[in-house]
C-alpha cells in the first residue's frame, strides 16, 4: 500500500454540451447501425439493462438526431467518421468548450492561484503540442509550469492523476497541482453489431473535471485527504478490457465477462483498506452490473452505491472523468468520513483511493 497526504482543495465538474435521452441515442445510432430485427432486439435489450437516463456528448449530431458535423449521410443511410475526422472533432471540442468552460471556472473559483503544476488526463484523444499545452497556454498559466500527460489509461486515470499530484505534494508540500480530466467516449461508437461495441456504445458519454491538489502546507479550504492508494492487476483477463486505435476512432473491447472476473478480485482488493461500518463508497460505474459486482463482494447495500448509481443513470460512463462526478455528489450532499473510491480499467486495473471527505 502507498502512503501519502495530499488534499483536494477544488473539484469542479464541466459537462458536455449536449444533453441527450438515453431513449434517442438508441433511435439515433440503430438507425446508424442499420440492424436487422434480431440485433435490434438486442440492442434494444442492452439499451434497457444500461439504467442510464440521459448521456452528455460534443457530439451534436446525436442530440440533432441528423448530420451535423460528424456523421456524413449517403442516401438512407448514415456514414460512420474516420479516425482523423474523430480527432479533428476532438481539439474543436477542447478550443471550444473545454478550454472556455474551464477559463469560467478558473476566474470563478481559482483564480489568484497559482498553480506549480499541471496534469491532464484522457484516452479519447490525442495530438501535439497536446491537450497540456493548449490548457497552459490558453488559461495563461505559468510558461514555466511543470506538465505532465496521462493518456490512454482508461476508466481508473482520474485516480492515477491524484497518486501523481501526491507524488508532487510529497516532494514540495507547497505544490498547487491542477488536474484537468477530460474525455469524449461518443466520439469513439462503432459501426459494428458485435456485442463488445453495442455494449460500449450504450453506455460511454462524455465530461470533463477541474481538480486542486495541494499539499501539507496548504492553508486553503480542504474538500478531503487522501492519505493511501492501492493498485492491483488481474493479468489473465487483459483480454476482456482493451482501447486500441482502428480506422473508424477507437476500439473498445469490453466483454460481458469483466463484472464476473471483477466480483472474482474484489475482495482480495478490499482487504488492503481498513473497514468500518461508516466508510463511504465512490466507485467508478462502468455498468450496472460492474456496481453490482461491487455490491456483492464488499457486503453493501445498493443504498450505500446511491451516488455511483445516480451518476450513471444521469451521465453514463464517462471513463476516467466518472469518479469525480462520483466524488463530487458526495461531497456536494454533505457526505463526510472516510471514504473508499475506487476504478476499474484496461487490464484489468484496479486502482483505489483511500480518504477521507472532510465538512464544507
């Protein structure tokens, strides 16, 4: 187990800008996949099973419900984008909603600090000079300030990036780490009707978050202290999660099996951390039934799970930016005590945070 403290001092979440029923994804994206009546069923069956409500995307054409600015039509039928069309769309979106939203959020809540480092974090996206750079550049950050890249680590990054800035803190407890988490899963769904794609495009959306890091030294406002983080792998399944670059954007592979293999480790995970009847619960929700795993394993109730659950039916998975969402219900409620958060990614990973949620 790794021992640090670091606080978070700031967590702000930036949604996509397109609000869209899980309802008229479906609509939108079976016409896309021009499906026969059996995969329809299907697909309408995982659509169901998802207990998602409403995604967020920078995809307009899917809240249109039309080609916009991604799709290309021909006819009847509904062209599917290229990789670099995809990425393209990628940087338009972090110019210009990102980097906006961001600038609204810095002068509102941060804006006399003065941050001494920046990590960015996402797997939906690459280019250079690179997400850090346009954020440092356009927020008018220092020109000296340290950078730092996590790319294509999937749904547990945002927790890599904490155990990063903690590395930080602990060298240079005066540190002001800015962790900005960004990704966009919907510019990534396949025109394919396997069920690895069905399944990853009925539940991946799109989000970003702002989050402060500082260390012992801080005199700032605490939302909570991080004092420990685990880490495991289970190597025979690192076939069942994989992200891997194709043609059309990029390939989830995502199988049916990984909330069974998760339910399998979960317990051996669990033993690393201190129990207690009070411990609050953020898990990452990659699925219902990923949350169900989760339930099982540790003896909880689907009560304790209410804010990863909420977070699903009103977001989906918005990969590494979910855990913040997740984060940010809790303490926006007023849940405080120690806390158990935890992601699950490519690998499988498990990565883990142990903290505690201190009072607004």
């Amino acid at each position: 187990m790794y021992i640090n403290i670091m606080y978070i001092t700031g967590l702000e979440l930036i949604e996509a800008p397109f609000n869209i029923e899980q309802n008229q994804l479906k609509q939108v994206l079976g016409k896309a996949l021009n499906l026969d009546e059996r995969n329809q069923r299907a697909f309408n069956v995982l659509y169901r099973a998802t207990g998602i409500k409403t995604r967020q995307s920078v995809v307009e054409d899917y809240y249109r419900g039309r080609s916009v600015n991604f799709f290309a039509d021909e006819g009847d039928r509904i062209i599917f984008p290229s990789t670099k069309t995809r990425m393209d769309l990628y940087r338009k979106s972090i110019l210009e909603w990102l980097i906006p939203s961001l600038k609204k959020v810095r002068d509102s809540k941060f804006k006399n600090v003065q941050f001494t480092h920046l990590i960015t974090v996402s797997c939906t996206g690459m280019y250079a000079p690179g997400l850090d750079y346009d954020i440092q550049y356009h927020l008018n950050l220092d020109p000296s300030i340290f950078r730092q890249s996590i790319n294509f680590m999937g749904c547990y990054a945002g927790i890599s990036a904490l155990r990063m800035a903690s590395d930080i803190c602990k060298g240079m407890p005066d540190s002001k780490v800015l962790i900005i988490d960004v990704e966009m899963c919907s510019l990534h769904f396949q025109n394919s009707v396997k069920h690895d794609d069905l399944l990853s495009n009925s539940l991946f959306a799109d989000g970003a978050a702002m989050v402060v890091v500082e260390g012992a030294n801080s005199k700032n406002h605490k939302l909570a202290l991080i004092d420990s983080y685990e880490t495991q792998t289970i190597p025979e399944s690192m076939n069942d999660m994989a992200w891997e670059i194709g043609d059309e954007g990029f390939n989830m592979k995502l199988s049916s099996y990984v909330p069974q293999l998760l339910g399998e480790q979960l317990e051996k995970f669990a033993v690393c951390f201190e129990k207690h009847p009070t411990t609050n619960y953020a898990i990452h929700p990659g699925g219902r039934k990923i949350l169900e795993a989760v339930q099982k394993a540790f003896g909880i109730s689907l009560q304790q799970l209410s804010h990863s659950y909420d977070t699903l039916e009103k977001h989906g998975n918005m990969s590494s930016v979910t855990i913040f969402y997740v984060l940010k219900k809790m303490i926006s409620e007023g849940k405080t005590g120690r806390t158990f958060a935890a992601a699950f990614g490519p690998g499988l990973t498990m990565e883990a945070a142990n903290m505690n949620i201190l009072a607004n």
